[in-house]
C-alpha cells in the first residue's frame, strides 16, 4: 500500500489521503480490514484543505467505532444489531458531508473510500474523485463521476466531445 498527491497548479494542497490496516493475530480468525481514502478538496471553493480533513476524520471514526472494533472485540458481525459495512460507509459519508457544512461553510471536497475485509471491498463516492480496480493488469473504473456534464451525457444531451468543452464541465451535482 502507498500514498500519493500532487498539488497539481495550486499554491496549497487540498488532498487528503488516508490508510489504515488491521491484522490481528487472535483466536477466532479474524479477517483483516483495511480502510483506503482520497478526499480532495474543492479548488475554487472556501478552505478545501479543511473540509478533504474533516471529511477524511470523520469516515475514519466512524469505520473504527462501527467496523474495527466490534470485529476486535468479538461481536458477530452477523447479527441484527451489528450495521453492515455498506451501512457504515452511507452513514459515514454523510455525517462527513454534514461536518463540513457545519465546519467549513462554502467549503467542499470529493471523497473516495474503500473497505476491504477478508476478500470482499466495499465503495463509498461521492464526487469525482475515482476508484479503479487493478486486476491481472487491467484497470477497470468502478466509479461514476458525479458531474454535471456526465450525466448530461448519460441523458444523451451532451456528447463526449460537446462535454470536455463545456464551460461547467467541472461542475459537481453531488
């Protein structure tokens, strides 16, 4: 596992990244989990180095509080109590969007995160910031950007040429 960023042509960079990995070697064979995430910030807008943190902390605490430590401590993860990993990541990511409305008002960030426990990954988006799968050397896009002239696209009013030159092609709807 490695991280990366690049401030690209900005004066600051709003990226945050963040990896977390568990293995414990205890009775009961647990599966290790990992937590991967990409927030960046949104150029343009209020404090983006601010809102990809909080944004990065708060899917974070919530992925240790409801996933890492009720596998450590034994619970089943199976039970009708325990929240799915899905469930975590939905709620994670928007208790993050609602963070950063409240810490850094104007401000926003994309967010990309990935679970993997055992062999199984679980995906939360939000943005365009991507997620790929790298399989025997192929890359696949498991992610749809969640940008206007995408979707403009996918409704058939834009075509790919029409998107890359439109004056809001980096404008997000979500």
């Amino acid at each position: 596992v490695g991280t990366t960023s690049d401030i690209g042509g900005r004066g600051n960079n709003e990226d945050a990244a963040l990896t977390i990995m568990t293995n414990a070697e205890v009775t009961g064979s647990i599966p290790p989990i990992g937590l991967f995430m990409v927030a960046d910030g949104m150029g343009g807008h209020q404090n983006g180095e601010f809102a990809s943190s909080i944004a990065v902390r708060t899917v974070a605490q919530a992925v240790i509080r409801d996933i890492v430590m009720p596998q450590l401590e034994g619970r089943d993860i199976n039970s009708a109590d325990q929240k799915t990993i899905p469930e975590v990541l939905a709620e994670a990511m928007a208790a993050a969007n609602t963070a950063v409305q409240l810490e850094v008002p104007g401000g926003g960030t994309t967010a990309t995160c990935a679970v993997i426990r055992g062999d199984l990954a679980y995906v939360a988006h939000v943005g365009d910031s991507r997620a790929y799968l790298v399989s025997e050397g192929n890359l696949e896009l498991i992610t749809r950007d969640h940008l206007l002239v995408r979707r403009l696209q996918e409704l058939g009013q834009l075509t790919a040429q029409e998107a890359d030159a439109h004056p809001q092609r980096n404008v997000l709807y979500r």
